[in-house]
C-alpha cells in the first residue's frame, strides 16, 4: 500500500521534490505558510510598538501645555509643533487601525510633514524637540548635522542616525520607526560657494542629498554585527524628523528682500504700506523657501521639510521668566543645590534683570545664563560648604553687576 503524501497543515498543498515541507509532531507546514506567518507576527509586534505613543495621543492643546512646562516663549513654534506632531501620529493611527482600507479605491494616504525650526543660537530648538519626544513618549535622537559626511569619507554617513534611533529604542526595530529624529546644526549643511573651486564639500550638498530618501521614507539596509543578528532595515516613512539651525546671516538675506518691497522711486512711492512692517527680533518668521535656497540649502531638501517654523530672540524679561518660571528653571536648580546645604538662596528682582542682561550681551541667548549664574556664585558655592551657622545667601544687583560678594547670613 503506497504510503500517502504529506500536506501542509495551513494551507494543504502537497509535499513534492521541489516543495519540501517542515514536519511538527503533528503536522507539517510549507516556506510560504512560514513566510506568511513571520509577517503577521512582526505585525503584531509594530501594533504592540505603536500602542505606546498612539494609546493616549494628547490633543494639540495639551501638546502644548506639557511644552509650556519646560519652553517660556515662542508660542508660534509651539503651537505649529503641536499640530504637526498630532497629526503625524494621528495619521499614523489611521493606518494603524484600518489597514484594510489601503486595499481599497477609497485609501488616501496621509504624507508626513517633516519640520523645520529656524532661530538663533539659544532659543530653545533642541529643548522644544527633546521635551516633544518626552510628552508623546517615543524614542528620540539628536543628530548633529556637522559629523555627517558623504559614504567614503571619515565621519558619519546618514545611516548611523538610524542606528542610533534603534538603540534609543533599547533595540526595538518596530519601536524605532515610530521615533523622532532631530537633526541639529542643519544650516552648516548649505553648500559651498561657487567662488570655492577645487574643494570637495563632502559635508554639504552631497549630504543634503543622501538625507532626500531618509527624511522622505523609504527602507534603509543598515549595517550590522553578528550580535546583534546581522544587518537589518528599517523603515523611515513612520520616523518623524525635526531639523534645526541657527541659519546665522539668513536675517540679513531677508532683510534685504523685506526692504527691497518698501522701497520706492518717484513722487507716489508708497513707504507707509503697513503690511510690510516686521520686529526685528522676529524676522526670521518671514522666511520663505527661496531664503533658504540662497543660503545654499537644495530645493529638493527643502521640499521635504513643508512647515517651516521660526524662533526669535528672547528679550530680558524673556530670560528672567526662563530664570524662574520652568519646571527646571536655572533659580530652582541651584536653590535645590543650595538646600542640600541647608541653606535658603534668594534673588533679588534687579538681581535677576542684571543676569539676564548679562547673558545677552553674551549673545548666546539663554545658554548664557548658566554662564552667568556660575560665575556668580562660585565663590559663595567654594566658601558655603565650610562656614558654620549659614542659613541664607541673597544675591542682589550688585553682586551681579559690581562683582560684591553674595550676602551669606
């Protein structure tokens, strides 16, 4: 009697010389029942990876209560983050939830909407990143744009940002792809001038260009060792990336365009159109693509970066609220310091303006004031520790402007 054939348990096809099948105790199973196995696990594993940001995806408003906890100021980069974070994951969710309908006439698949943060040195373009990554709770690298360099040269090639997002995540492939990336010092990517014949930009334009696929979405091979099971991909069209600089000389390139608009020539030039007056402190908010393409950022890499928004220069009573009003606020910080002593530390209004004068003429916005509050207390923080029966140090104006020692009691 002729023995009969097995069959794949899933799918029933019959054992043959070219289809080979697995054998289980009681049962067997074909490659392509296995293949299809390893898909829908790995598609329970990026479900179970994406209910951590998408289970309580806070509304824009609330985005921007927790980024108010931390960031004084810029309402308008706040609020513009915000929305573009919601929608990111709420786009994502969709997808997530319905993957069906891409099956159907009726899908419309939502693009990403990459941002770009402008504003001077100091402002808080990294802080804003890095607490938007905390509040929706994702993993989240900081990239710095000055390392990479084009394949073949000694530096950083693009995929090493990816790598790293994969260790953010504890190695969480699936967990990654769902992460923010922030790319920092993006404006040191413009390429060369024309002017500068001979010398290779292997850190500019041709960066700019390898970061098109990676920014826009597509599945990046990365490099592996044996340990870590071998080389991998990862998909960038879920990863949300952030780019920010300080775009140092682009203010002069746009205040050349907005006065060249209210210049006029003739007895009916018009100087007084409203329309056209700006804050100095803000004119990075009247930035268009075409700015940015005359500081040497390539239009395609524009194109990928569609909302642009701007940071401006903080004021004195911006840095005395930076001073006091955030939950790590730089008074809290060294009041905490103070208090492992046993000692209360006080500031002084004037003190506090005095401080924040002095960081802006250090012209590294509020990066400045941990600066100044160093070089202030050193000497009470080197005599503290050693003086018995110490229980108050104030600081007023003068110890901040006149050099006079803090007051300890």
């Amino acid at each position: 009697m002729e023995k009969a054939k097995a069959h794949c348990s899933f799918c029933g096809v019959e054992q043959g010389f070219d289809l080979p099948l697995i054998a289980g105790e009681e049962g067997h199973i074909c490659e392509e029942c296995v293949r299809l196995a390893a898909q829908v696990v790995g598609n329970w594993g990026r479900k179970r990876a994406a209910a951590r940001p998408l289970k309580n995806l806070l509304k824009p408003l609330e985005i921007k209560e927790q980024l108010d906890q931390y960031v004084i100021g810029q309402e308008l980069a706040k609020e513009t983050l915000a929305v573009a974070v919601y929608n990111h994951y709420k786009r994502i969710s969709i997808e997530n939830d319905h993957p069906t309908l891409q099956a159907t006439g009726d899908h419309v698949e939502v693009e990403k909407s990459n941002i770009l943060l402008l504003g001077p040195s100091g402002v808080g373009k990294t802080l804003l990143a890095s607490t938007l990554a905390r509040t929706v709770g994702v993993p989240f690298v900081i990239a710095d744009a000055t390392t990479l360099t084009q394949a073949g040269y000694v530096g950083e090639d693009v995929e090493s940002i990816l790598s790293r997002l994969i260790d953010a995540a504890d190695g969480n492939k699936d967990l990654a792809e769902w992460g923010i990336v922030y790319i920092d010092e993006i404006d040191k990517l413009a390429r060369a001038a024309e002017s500068a014949h001979g010398a290779r930009d292997v850190s500019g334009e041709g960066v700019q260009q390898a970061l098109l696929k990676l920014v826009e979405g597509a599945t990046v091979k990365l490099k592996g060792n044996k340990e870590q099971g071998g080389d991998q991909s990862i998909d960038t069209r879920n990863i949300l990336f952030v780019a920010g600089g300080a775009f140092a000389g682009l203010e002069k390139t746009l205040e050349r365009r907005l006065h060249t608009r209210v210049q006029g020539i003739g007895f009916h030039a018009d100087f007084s159109n409203p329309e056209q007056t700006y804050e100095a402190c803000r004119v990075f908010e009247q930035v268009q693509p075409d700015d940015l393409r005359q500081f040497g950022l390539i239009p395609e890499f524009i194109g990928r970066f569609p909302i642009i928004t701007a940071l401006h220069d903080l004021d004195e009573q911006g840095l005395v609220h930076i001073l006091t009003q955030p939950r790590n606020a730089l008074v809290k910080q060294y009041q905490r310091l103070f208090e492992y002593e046993g000692v209360e530390l006080q500031f002084t209004d004037e003190a506090l303006l005095a401080i924040a004068r002095k960081a802006l003429d250090r012209g590294t916005g509020a990066r400045g004031l941990r600066g100044v509050m160093e070089g202030l207390l050193r000497k009470t923080m080197f005599d503290m520790p050693s003086r018995e029966g110490v229980k108050e140090c104030l600081v007023d104006e003068e110890s901040v402007s006149d050099g006079k020692a803090v007051e300890m009691h």
